[in-house]
C-alpha cells in the first residue's frame, strides 16, 4: 500500500469517528431506570 492510499484510509476512519461522535453528541439522551418500583428515578 503506497502513502497515498494509507493517507487517504486515515483520513476516512477519523472522518467516520468524528460522524460517530458528533451523531452521539446530538442524540437525545434516554432516561435510566425500569418503572418496576425499586425506586431507580423513573415511575
């Protein structure tokens, strides 16, 4: 693999981390707890 392959594979696997991160960020977040009574947060 010459370097400009390694160069561009580099540069899709931190584009693909940095879309996973930012999709991440931008989720809403989902509320913890099982609403079977053991007092966990949520009813």
């Amino acid at each position: 693999m010459n370097l400009h392959c390694q160069t561009l594979l580099a540069l899709a696997i931190v584009s693909i981390t940095l879309g996973i991160f930012t999709v991440r960020l931008f989720m809403p977040k989902k509320k913890s707890g099982c609403g079977k009574g053991c007092d966990c947060g949520k009813s």
